[in-house]
C-alpha cells in the first residue's frame, strides 16, 4: 500500500494463490481457525503482509528476511509454517526439501502480478492496461512458464550409489553362503542316504539268506520224507537177493529183475537231490520255463506235507503258458504261499487249494486260493513285511511271504498280493510273459 503513492500498478494480468508450507507431518488444513495462534512466517516488505493482519487477525505474522530464512525457521520449528505464493513454494520444497517441508495449506488470498509504472507516466499506464487486456490464458501461460521454469542439475550421489553396491554384494555372499550350505545339506544327505540304501541291501541279503536256510532246513526233511520210501524199496531188494543167494536160488533174471529195481529207485533219490540242488543254485539267468511244470514240481518237493493233510489240490492251468524269468525262484514263491495254505489247515476239515492260471496281452496271472478260513483283516496287510507271522515261532520265520515279493516285484518286476476271499484267502502272482 505505501508503494501506491509514487506508483500506478495495472490491472493484474496473473493471479497466483498463496499457500503455507509446513513440515510433512502436519495434516492438510481445510480451515484457517486450525491455525490460530500460530507463528505463519512471511518475508518482510511483502505487499500482501498488511491485508493478511487484517484478513487473519487471529494468526501470529512473523516477518522473517528472505525466503530460505522462512523455510529454515520452519525447518527448525520456530514458527509453525510459512506463506508465500505456490510457485515460489514448490520451487523451494523441490530443490531442497523433499520429504521434510510440505504444502499443507490454501488460503483464499492470492498474489496479483501487475505492471508497475511510476505514477507521472498516466498514458503509458493506460497504454499496458490495454496490452494486458489483449493477452489471452494461453499467452499468459507462456509468460508464466518462462519465468517459473525449473531446470535442475543433475548429479550423481555417489553416496547411495555405494550404499545400493554393498547392500546387492551382501545379498550376493549371502545367497552364495547359502548355496554353499545347501549343497553342504545335500552331499551330506546324499551320503546317508547311500549308506542306508547299502546297509537296507545287506540286510535284504541277510534276511534272503536266513530265508534260504530256514528253507533249507524244510527241503532235508522232505528229502528224508521222499527217500525213504526208495531207500525200503533198495533194502528190501537187497535182502531179497542175499536170501536167494545163501540158498543157492538166485538166479540171473531175478538178479536183473531187482537190481533194475534198485536202479529206478536209486535214480528217483538222484533226481530228488538234483531238484534240490537246482533250487539252491545262486547263479540264476532268465529263461522260459513252463508254468504248468514248475507247478508240479513244487506239489512233488510239498507232497508229504500236502498227503498228511489230506488237502485236494485242483489245477486249472494251461500246460502251454511259458513265462520268461527266473524258475527257480518262481518255484520258491509258489512253494512259500503253498506251505502256508498248508499249515493254515486243519487236519479234520475238507481242504482243498485251487490253482487257476490265464494270461493277458503281456502278462501271465496265477491265482492261488484257499480254504483255510482266510487271515485277520487288521493282518492282511502286514503278512508281507519281514519277521511278521500269524503262526507260531517254532512253525515259521516270517521271511517267506516278504522274500516272495521281492523276488516277484524286484527280481522279476511283477505284483504279488493277497486278499480274503469266502473262507479263505487269494494269492495272485502277476509277472511278464
């Protein structure tokens, strides 16, 4: 107001609206009575100071010397926020302080830019006044532009540039510590793992063997069994011929007569060791073996056993169906579900096992059942794991179902497995062709 008495200012040609700055922190203020009573900076000599007193009555004007001044004085809390035009404003909290001074608030006032002219120039003033008139928003736009653009130099902060370097090399060694330990974790692992596949290998090895002669001690009494009634026969023989010798009858037919008796049956306890010895030879090849007589040549080695029980065995099999795999130890499998159907039985009941075999596209299937009034069902699953049994200790080791399904599932890659059935129990054998 004092200026206007040597100057004359023209008709304003852009408005800009005042605004307080304050520290980030303070909420927006959308009424000016939040503010009263407090300490708005506003740099001496500004023309608007007095219309502010007057307007504000209740706000504490502090006239500070310059525009930093005022921002360091809010910076610092002296006063609570300072008031000076937006562009002015943003400018400052721009270049020097982001993210600590804010624009927190609008007031209705707003800073008219005019021309001024010294008061002896009336026709020039009038002259400006027309001028200004003519200038539309988009010329007044360019005017402001130029005079408020901002350009800023840009340089490197080096500081954070370090910091984001250490911060990503610490990442790195960290995930490559960790590697490190995981691959530690992961050969140590690897090697137990090793060393339990090698120990579980010795002990199926061991149990295979304890199996082997567990089963070894069976086959010599079926061999007393199978020689005996051979080894009568030969001795009978014999005293036939010393009876007729000492007096003087024997003559050479009868000789050749008993002796080719002798022969017969001295090759049947032959044949009977060479079975035995083929089921307890290690070296074992693939070949093709007839389903139908590895059958039957388990039911022989199991006759006694089977006749003492008086079981009827049935056999519905096609002598034709060839399997390609290990014979020996197929035999053993079926000897083993066989012994125990046999020692499931009762002597007194009507027994009987049935024997069914038929063959698919790739593989040929023997289901073996039984009456012998089936396996607990809370037991069913377990009668293939090792040492377990559902008979006495002194009437089987529990290996022979376990070394079954290995020799079938892992030797021969095929399915062993059991199920009840009505008053009985189903073995089904599932191998290649």
């Amino acid at each position: 107001p004092s200026r206007d008495r040597y100057l004359n200012f023209t008709k304003p040609y852009i408005e800009i609206p005042l605004v307080i700055a304050t520290k980030s922190n303070i909420p927006f203020i959308d009424d000016m009575k939040y503010i009263y009573n407090k300490k708005l900076g506003v740099v001496k000599g500004y023309s608007y100071i007095e219309k502010l007193k007057l307007k504000y009555p209740n706000i504490n004007i502090v006239e500070v010397d310059s525009i930093d001044d005022g921002f360091e004085k809010v910076e610092k809390g002296e006063i609570f926020g300072y008031i000076d035009n937006s562009i002015v404003v943003n400018y400052e909290i721009q270049k020097n302080y982001i993210g600590i001074l804010a624009i927190s608030g609008k007031l209705e006032d707003r800073l008219d830019l005019s021309v001024a002219i010294i008061d002896d120039e009336k026709i020039l003033n009038q002259i400006f006044d027309k001028v200004l008139l003519e200038l539309n928003e988009g010329e007044k736009q360019k005017i402001l532009n130029y005079w408020v653009n901002t350009s800023y130099d840009s340089k490197t902060d080096y500081m954070l540039v370090w910091k984001i370097v250490v911060i990503f090399l610490f990442i790195i060694i960290l995930f490559l510590f960790r590697q490190h330990n995981i691959n530690k974790m992961n050969a140590k692992l690897k090697n137990e793992i090793e060393i339990a596949i090698n120990k579980s290998k010795e002990q199926d090895k061991f149990i295979f063997q304890q199996n082997k002669l567990a089963a070894m001690g069976d086959m010599i009494g079926s061999i007393a069994h199978q020689w005996r009634q051979p080894l009568a026969v030969v001795n009978t023989a014999i005293a036939i011929l010393l009876e007729r010798d000492n007096k003087n009858i024997l003559s050479k037919d009868k000789l050749r007569e008993k002796l080719s008796l002798m022969e017969t049956n001295v090759l049947q306890m032959s044949q009977t060791i060479e079975d035995f010895l083929s089921y307890f030879n290690p070296h074992k090849e693939k070949d093709n073996f007839i389903l139908f007589d590895v059958l039957g040549k388990a039911l022989w080695i199991l006759k006694e056993q089977v006749s003492k029980k008086d079981i009827k065995i049935s056999i519905i099999v096609d002598s034709e169906i060839v399997i390609n795999g290990y014979r020996d130890e197929y035999m053993q499998v079926l000897i083993s579900i066989i012994t125990n159907s046999i020692q499931a039985f009762d002597k007194d009941e009507t027994n009987e096992i049935t024997f069914n075999a038929y063959t698919t596209q790739n593989e040929v299937v023997l289901i073996i059942s039984d009456n012998a009034g089936g396996i607990d069902e809370s037991k069913i699953d377990k009668i293939f794991d090792p040492y377990f049994t559902t008979k006495h200790q002194s009437k089987g080791t529990g290996l022979g179902l376990y070394i079954s399904k290995m020799i079938i599932e892992n030797s021969m890659r095929g399915n062993l497995n059991a199920k009840n059935i009505e008053n009985g129990v189903r073995f089904s054998i599932e191998v290649d062709k």
